[in-house]
C-alpha cells in the first residue's frame, strides 16, 4: 500500500516545520548538546575567589591567579627545566632577599651570587641556591614546588615580610597562611629554629 502525499504540497510542508518547531521547544536544550560543545561549569572549589590579606598599609584584597597548570609536587633537581624551576629560582631569590643574603658558598666550595636567573633551567646556580634556601633539599636531594613555597610563606612570616600575592588563590592556600602566621609568630619571639622540622616533620 503506498502512502499518499496530498496535492498541496504547502500544507505537508508547513506540518513538517510545525513538527521540527515543536521539537526543539521540547527538546532543543538536548539538542543544542548534540550539535555544541558546551563548556563545563566550574565546581565552587576549583573557582578562585579574591581573598583579603594583611599587608603593612593594612588589608588587602587580592585577585587570585588564573588556575594552575603547574605540578607543585614534582621533584626538581639538577639537570630539570620547565615552569615548576622558574618559580622555585623565584623563590630562592625572594628567601635570600628576606634574608639580606647576597651570597652562598656551598660545602663543596661552590659560590653562588644572588639573585639567580629565572630561566626555568635547575643548573649549578638554582643547586646552590637550593642549598642556601631549603635544609629538604640537603636531606632527600630534591625539592618540590610545594615545599618551596611552605619554605618561603614561613620566612616571609618570620622577616615581617609581606604575605606573597603569588600564592593567593594556588591549591594549598590556606596550609601557606598558617605557616605565614607562625612564622610571624616565631619571629616576634625572636626565635630561630630548625624550619624544615616544623615545616616537614
């Protein structure tokens, strides 16, 4: 039996669109998927909001960084390049400045002048300076982004030095704040101490 199409082709025409309309109101959010990639939302722990810190001309709020597409837990020694040595150089620099260091010599005789390059690129200078900066480093040959970073929050904490607006807004925030804080505190009492025990320990 075949099916018989009416002569008046305008009005299967128009019942089509009629049908193709009613389609899309019921559906078109569904359909819109199937046609375009839709970005995905982001979850409220991974948007990063401005966070207010201390400062010495008072509070301050701060915009954080775009998220991080750095590995704050990869181990950086001698002979590794990339993102993750540019900002450690970084905060070697920042650690020896709090310190008003302008030199180091290491137990193999080597003398280091700071500020080093940040060139991303772990050579003898970013060794040294990793001697000078990080006791981690000395114990277990390596350090990571992540423990470079407690290092220097606890310094900056203990020089009276300001909070670094680097970190605002990076995946262990809040563990950096506190290590600021007691540095600050410590520092305040005028006491040095084994940083790497409090901070690794």
């Amino acid at each position: 039996m075949r099916l018989k199409l009416p002569k008046n082709k305008t009005y299967l025409y128009l019942g089509l669109a009629a049908a193709a309309l009613g389609t899309y109101f019921l559906a078109g959010k569904d359909l819109k998927k199937l046609f375009k990639r839709e970005r995905p939302d982001f979850t409220p722990d991974e948007t990063p909001q401005p966070v207010i810190v201390q400062t010495n001309q008072g509070p301050a709020l701060i915009q954080p960084p775009k998220a991080e597409s750095l590995n704050i837990d990869k181990k950086l020694i001698k002979g590794t390049k990339g993102i993750e040595v540019e900002k450690l150089q970084q905060i070697i620099n920042v650690i020896a400045g709090a310190r008003k260091t302008t030199s180091y010599k290491t137990p193999g005789g080597y003398t280091v002048k700071f500020p080093i390059s940040s060139d991303g690129s772990f050579g003898n200078n970013t060794q040294a300076g990793a001697f000078f900066s990080f006791d981690v480093f000395k114990n277990q040959g390596f350090v990571t982004l992540d423990q470079a970073r407690k290092k220097m929050a606890y310094i900056l904490g203990y020089y009276g030095k300001p909070f670094p607006s680097a970190l605002v807004g990076t995946k262990n925030y809040n563990k950096y704040q506190d290590l600021y804080k007691a540095g600050e505190i410590d520092g305040s009492k005028g006491q040095q101490q084994k940083l790497e025990t409090f901070i690794f320990g």
